[in-house]
C-alpha cells in the first residue's frame, strides 16, 4: 500500500485529501514541517509528498521542498505540488515561477473531484515506478499481485514467504534506487525489530534462489552500501 505524505496548513483540505486517499487505498502521512525543514528522519517513508503551495509562507515550503530533495532516500520520489486555481496563472514546472515550484515533479488541483485524484495518482506513480495499476507490478516476465500478495514469472507461482515478498515489492516500487541495509531492515521489518542487518542479506540470497538463475540479477549488489532493484531493458537475458 503506497504511503503519501500530505503537507498542508489548510485543515478542511487536509482533512479531505486524508480522506479520500484512505478511501482510494493509499495511506496517508502527516508530518510536522519544522521537523521536516530541520531534516528529522521519517518514522515511516512516504512513496510521495503532496505539498499545498499556497497554505504556508513561501520560505517554509522552499525549505521544505529543498530538504525533501535533497535526502537521499526521498530525492526520488515524486513531490507534488497542490494548487488552487488562481495560482495556475503564471505556474510553469519546467521554469518554476517561484523557487518551491521548481522543486515539484507535477501538480493536482485543489478542487479536484475523487475519480480525477484517483486517475492521476495511478499515473503518477506509473510514470515514476512504472507500475501498471495500484495493484499490479509488471517487469517483463514477473508479476506483483499487490493485492494478494502473489508473485509468478511466464505465469508459474513463485512461492515467497511474506518479508521475501515485501522486500521484493520494495525494491521493485523503486527501481534504480539504492538502499541500505538498515533503511531496508526499517521499512521491510519496521523499526520494532531488533535484529542485525545480516538478516537483510540472509533475506535476499533467498530471494534471489527463488527467482531463478534468469531473473536474480534483478536484485543487484551495491558494494559497501546495500542493495537496489537494477533498471534493464531485459532481465530474461543474462548480461
């Protein structure tokens, strides 16, 4: 289930928008911004951020903008920006009239109606993940079934237990992206758990038997950092 991180001073439309993501199957994150702007970590890490831009001060929602950017492990998820319509005189993401604009990967109106936010997000996260609907991820020959939890490659199962699976889901909602161990053993386990970060290890040469000579490449080692879920034309083709 994909997690957004709403940031909005507007308690009616926060309110709304934490709504109807719920309803659309999304969890919806709220998050103090001064904690944000002074860089504290999250407890749990949003797949994106949706930040109103006309509901706080212009230097708020830079900085915020500017911090969410650059943290390594939010830099490439997508950030958008929330507006009304009278700001959409003048708003332009290739230029970025005013700094915070700059910063944002794409834009949903305020007024927006449910099938309108529900269709956009599924593009969205297409658009930056690659993921075919909210429910299914496709990568050539595997298949995600996010919602029962099932994997198969050319349509035979693949049997996973449940932390192989969400760490594969994980890697594979976040294509190219590099994650340490510890940030996996955080967002696969939760921070709860107390083991080492060779369960990580463990977890992923088990993972990689199970997709087969063919397609554990997919899961590529990152030397002295982790691992990342490695972007290719083919993963049925040995390189």
């Amino acid at each position: 289930m994909n997690r957004i991180l709403i940031l909005s001073e507007d308690i009616k439309l926060n309110k709304r928008l934490r709504a109807d993501l719920t309803a659309l199957g999304y969890t919806a994150l709220l998050y103090d911004k001064d904690k944000i702007i002074e860089g504290e970590p999250f407890e749990k890490r949003p797949d994106m951020v949706i930040i109103d831009l006309s509901s706080m001060p212009q230097l708020d929602r830079t900085k915020m903008c500017q911090t969410l950017k650059k943290d390594n492990e939010l830099k490439n998820i997508p950030l958008i920006a929330l507006i009304r319509e009278d700001d959409v005189k003048g708003f332009d993401l290739t230029t970025g009239v005013s700094e915070a604009q700059s910063f944002c990967d794409d834009f949903i109106f305020a007024n927006y109606t449910p099938y309108e936010i529900e269709a956009r997000l599924k593009f969205i996260f297409w658009r930056f993940n690659k993921i075919d609907t909210k429910d299914t991820i496709k990568i050539d020959d595997l298949v995600i079934n996010i919602a029962n939890y099932e994997v198969s490659i050319k349509g035979e199962p693949v049997e996973l237990t449940f932390k192989e699976y969400e760490m594969l889901k994980f890697l594979a909602t976040h294509r190219g992206r590099v994650f340490t161990r510890d940030t996996l053993l955080n967002q696969v386990w939760g921070y709860e758990y107390f083991g080492g970060t060779r369960t990580v290890d463990v977890h992923v040469r088990r993972l990689r038997s199970k997709l087969g000579p063919e397609y554990e490449q997919m899961i590529e080692t990152v030397r002295n950092v982790g691992y990342r879920f490695k972007l290719s034309e083919s993963y049925g083709e040995k390189e």
